[in-house]
C-alpha cells in the first residue's frame, strides 16, 4: 500500500508538512533575535561592569543617564529580546508582533547609546531592521508561515 503521506511508528499516516520560504524568514529572524538579545545582555554586563570601556562619558550620551542605567536597560532588554527570538522559533504566533515591537525598541536604544559605542550599536540597529524585515515579510495565508 503506497501513501503519500510520512508513516508513524504505530502505523498511522500523519499530514507533511511543505515548508515555504516565509518559514525560513521566521527562522533567521527568531535566531537573530536570540543573538541580539545575547549581544544586549553583554553591553549591560560591560556597562554596569566596566564603565570606563566606553568611547563618551555619560554626559556625551544622546541620553544623559548613568552607565549602570544603560547596562539595566541593555540587560532587561537583551534577555526580554531572546525569550521572543526563542518563542519565534518555536511558531507562536504572538511572537511576530512581539519580535517587530522589540526589534523597534532595541534599534531605539542603541540609536541612543551610538555614541557611545557606534560600531557596534550600528551592526545592532542594522540587524533590528533586518528582524523587521523578515518577521513583517508575510504570505498569502497566515498558517503558511508554520
């Protein structure tokens, strides 16, 4: 008997799934969110370990705040943006609202702490619009993306 469909261990047929390209977006976009989020959780770690590290003191900031208040911020926000990169990955659907909402917020941040760090605030903001682009990039049905 020929099936079209993959065989289980207990012999019943379960549907294939077809994978399209907006699955392999969501995929990029769920590990460079869990990246950015790693990245987030060491500038927080540097700025509240190691304030000297920095190229401005903290009255050069576009925002005039304290390093530890920026390595607070960078580390609530880097393990808040790699929770959604994980729940991303794992299809949930809130999570594509979540991962464009943060994305927004972590390009915001970092255009803040640019000069601060521009090189690697830059690549950051860079990334941000990438997640973006490959979590609002969609199909025609919504459970196409699965």
């Amino acid at each position: 008997m020929a099936t079209d469909s993959p065989v289980d261990r207990r012999g019943t047929t379960r549907a294939s799934t077809t994978r399209t390209g907006w699955y392999g977006l969501v995929v990029f976009a769920g590990v460079m969110m869990m990246m950015l989020g790693s990245y987030h959780a060491i500038a927080g770690l540097v700025a509240l370990f190691e304030e000297d590290y920095f190229l401005v003191t903290q009255s050069g900031l576009v925002v005039s705040a304290d390093f530890t208040t920026w390595g607070w911020a960078h580390l609530v926000l880097g393990v808040l943006v790699a929770v959604a990169g994980g729940a991303l990955l794992a299809g949930a659907t809130w999570a594509r609202v979540v991962a464009v909402v943060l994305a927004m917020l972590s390009a915001i941040v970092n255009l803040a702490f640019l000069s601060a760090y521009p090189l690697w605030s830059g690549i950051m903001i860079a990334v941000d619009i990438l997640v973006i682009y490959a979590v609002t990039t969609h199909p025609d049905s919504a459970d196409e993306w699965r």
